[in-house]
C-alpha cells in the first residue's frame, strides 16, 4: 500500500527561534539620509525659489510678506526676456566666451604642467615658484594693464577680449602638474625606450592619464568664465558683444527691477552649466578620488 503522506512545513508561529526577525533600521543610516536630504533641499531652494520668482507677476514679486506659490503661473517673463535684451547674441556671446577660455587653458596649462612637473632644466623650481606667486596676486590689479593691452590690439567689443586674459592661470597648471607628479616615470622611461619624443609622450601617454584632473579644471574655468562680470562689462560696451551675466545685470533699473524677467533670464543662462557639469560629473567625481587617495 502507498504510503500517501506527505510533510506538512509549516513556519514557526509567535516569536519561535525559526521565526524571521525584523530589518534592522541603523540610526546612524537614518541620520545621514536625513542630513544629505536637508542639504540636498538647501542647495536646491534657490533654483525653485528662481522658477517661482520668474512665473510671478511684478506686483505679487513686490508683495509683502512675500508669497511661496504664484496665484497666477505666469509664463511671458520668458518671452519677455528675449525682446527686453539681445538675448541669442548674449548667449551666443557667451557660449563663445566659455569655450575659448576654457580649451586656452586645458591646452596651456597642460603644457606648462608638464614641463614643470617632468622636464629638467635650470631654475625650473625656482621658476615655479615666481609663477605661483600670480596667485597672491588680487585678479582687480591686473584689469588696467590686461584692458590696456586689448585696447591697443584693438579688440574693445569682441568676442575674443573676453576670454583672451583668461586663457592661462597659475592655478591650473598647479592643479596639472600635481596629476602628473603622480603618475609612475616609468612610463615615460618605456616610452623613450620605443623611440617616442617628448611631445608624443605627452600627447599619447601622459595626457591621458590625467584626463579627471582636466575634467575638474574645464568645469572650474567654464564656471569662472559663464559667470564673469567685472571685466565683461569694462571691455565690451555694446550690448551685442555682452556676454549673459553683463547683459542681465542691465536689467537692474535704479529705481524699480523687473525680477521675474530677471529670474527668468537668469534660469535659461543656468541650463548649460548645469549640462557642463552633468556631462563631465563622473570625470570630476574620479579627479576628486584621485587625489585623495594620493598621500
């Protein structure tokens, strides 16, 4: 005869040693999410507070105590923008700006990183030493002798007087020459071992390499040169040739301001930096981690 029975499993009831236990909630776990949360929020208030301020009307803008939400989304601020300035050639204006700006100095300064950091000749710590001390020096010191040069090149109201000062900094072929300092020599042995010369060793080998250092230097000059204002607005009078920042400055009246034209303006000149920076993000994460990691 079959035998027909069968085993019944059942899970332990009540609070038996089989029973499954609750997750754990780690309170230190929960205090950290908590603390990037509020700080997440804090960095990211002043772009809502923008967006709010921008589809207000004048009237509620200037209303006291001020309103969170608008009673009316009002969208014209953007349309008004683009008729209050010369808005595509600003942009355009800065776009060019950033850009040339930015490859002078990864260009620049990579060369000049590299000699200060692999080539030996004479007085070069010496040398080093003069070039860092650019920058004790306050950037407002050097507007006169920097617009006196363009003024006699003849470059006033152009696009290349904005970003021709900018295309080398002591501060990026600093940030440089640390990435190639930590990179192994015995690369550069095996490479002159093939019969590679120094500017392919540069170009192919070394270059590459630090490629996360110069992610980190392009968002930082690209950021410096979108937001430039002081030297923009002494060397380019004309409107067509302002970059954005001057031009939106222009729109501060001495008596009354039209904030949410303003704000709408200041939003639309915000997007490319923020996709600069979402496109070289995990470049500029790595620059960060690489250099911690060096002792």
């Amino acid at each position: 005869m079959a035998d027909t029975r069968t085993d019944d499993v059942r899970a332990p009831v009540g609070g038996g040693a089989g029973a499954p236990r609750p997750p754990r909630v780690d309170a230190g776990s929960v205090a950290t999410h908590a603390a990037l949360s509020l700080g997440a929020l804090v960095m990211v208030f002043p772009f809502l507070w923008q967006l709010l301020t921008a589809v207000k009307s004048l009237a509620e803008v200037s209303r006291v105590p001020p309103t969170f939400l608008p009673d009316d989304w009002n969208w014209s601020s953007f349309d008004e923008v683009f008729t209050a300035l010369p808005f595509r050639e600003m942009l355009t204006n800065s776009v060019l700006a950033t850009a040339g700006r930015t490859a002078g100095q990864l260009v620049f300064c990579s060369l000049a990183a590299y000699a200060f950091a692999r080539l030996r000749f004479r007085g070069r710590d010496v040398l080093f030493g003069l070039f860092l001390s650019v920058l004790m020096v306050p950037s407002s010191l050097l507007v006169l002798p920097q617009y006196d040069i363009i003024q006699q090149f003849g470059l006033l109201n152009s696009t290349p007087a904005l970003f021709l000062p900018g295309m080398f900094s002591a501060f990026g072929t600093f940030l440089l020459r640390q990435a190639f300092l930590a990179l192994p020599r015995e690369l550069e042995e095996a490479a002159r071992i093939d019969g590679a010369s120094t500017f392919r060793i540069f170009w192919s080998i070394m270059l590459p390499l630090i490629r996360p250092a110069l992610a980190a230097l392009a968002v930082i000059t690209a950021m410096t040169a979108w937001n430039d204002l002081l030297w923009p607005l002494i060397v380019n009078t004309d409107p067509q040739a302002m970059p954005i920042s001057a031009g939106l400055s222009s729109l501060e009246g001495q008596y009354e301001t039209n904030y949410p034209v303003m704000m709408a303006g200041s939003l639309v000149a915000s997007l490319p930096m923020l996709l600069v920076y979402v496109f070289l993000q995990r470049h500029f994460v790595q620059s960060v981690a690489f250099s911690g990691s060096k002792g």
